[in-house]
C-alpha cells in the first residue's frame, strides 16, 4: 500500500497543482493519455462572506476531462473534485477557487498559456494537432484567453507608447503634391 501512496505523491508533486494531491491515476496505453483524479489537499474553506473557516460540505462537484499540459509523449486529463461549502456562521454557499483551472473552458490556465505561445508562433489548427483537440474547442478556448488577458492587463491610461507613420499615406501624399 505504501508504493501506491508514494506512487500518488510522485505524481501529485509532478503535477503540481497548487492545494490539490493526486488520488487516483489511470493510463490509457492506446490513446497515450494519462487521466488523473484530483482533490483538494485541505478538507476546509474560508468564507468569502464572513471570513470563517468551515467544514460543513453542502455537495460536491466533479469536472471531467480538463486538458493540462502533456507529460513527455502523453497527453493529460484530469478530473478535479471540489467541495461547495455552507458556512454555519452566515448560512451562505461558496465554492473555493481554483486557481489552476481556466474559467470558460475545460483546461488549466497553464495549458491555454503554452497553447497561446503555439499558436502564435503556428496556428490554431497545428496547435490543436498537437494537443490532439478539436480545432474549434481551441480556438474558442484560445480567444477567451486572450480577453481574460486583456481584462487583467491594466491599461496604459490613454498614452500614447508609439507613434507610427503609414508609409502608403506618405508615399500617396508626396506623388500627390508633385503634380
């Protein structure tokens, strides 16, 4: 029994889910695609309303076939289990954050961000080869990225960073004027 726990640890430590640990791991030797179980490490959450600790679970969710980055020649599927919480002191639900997990897609934040290095440096279609995806789940995936990004990124405030002259303007203006 103890292999099989240490087994666990290896891959909960190779993975690196932060809060999370490895309880179950499955390979698929045809389709070389590892699928791996996850829980969070602590059986507790913190109230976002009142700041109380609580371990009173109202239910429990399960997401499958979240897309993380591959390990060597195989992909990886995780199935990650969370907790919603009922806070005694406030009597309201929450669920805690995942932080690893992308909002609007079934994948880590980790796996879009090397997706997005692909594709712009390819394209969507061979990164989705790559990755063994449906094109269109990548691309729709790649794009709410990208405005999540755009939304955390704050803005310049309106300045002006780079003045650029369009060459085409120019050169029309010049032919223009000499006549």
């Amino acid at each position: 029994m103890a292999g099989i726990s240490d087994n666990l640890g290896f891959w909960t430590d190779l993975l690196n889910l932060p809060g999370f640990v490895v309880v179950h791991r499955r390979e698929d030797t045809l389709q070389k695609r590892y699928h791996f179980t996850v829980t969070p490490q602590h059986p507790i959450g913190v109230c976002p309303h009142c700041g109380k600790a609580t371990d009173s679970v109202k239910q429990r969710r399960t997401g499958d076939e979240i897309a993380d980055l591959p390990i060597g020649t195989h992909a990886v599927s995780l199935t990650v289990r969370v907790r919603q919480f009922e806070c005694e002191r406030c009597e309201m639900c929450f669920t805690p954050p995942i932080e690893f997990l992308a909002e609007g897609a079934h994948a880590t934040e980790r796996f879009l961000e090397r997706a997005a290095e692909l594709i712009r440096c390819a394209d969507v279609s061979n990164a989705a080869k790559f990755f063994r995806l449906p094109e269109k789940t990548l691309e729709r995936w790649y794009y709410t990225y990208l405005e999540r990004q755009q939304q955390a990124t704050p803005s310049s405030g309106g300045k002006i960073r780079r003045l650029g002259i369009d060459e085409l303007s120019l050169k029309n203006d010049i032919g223009n004027s000499s006549s």
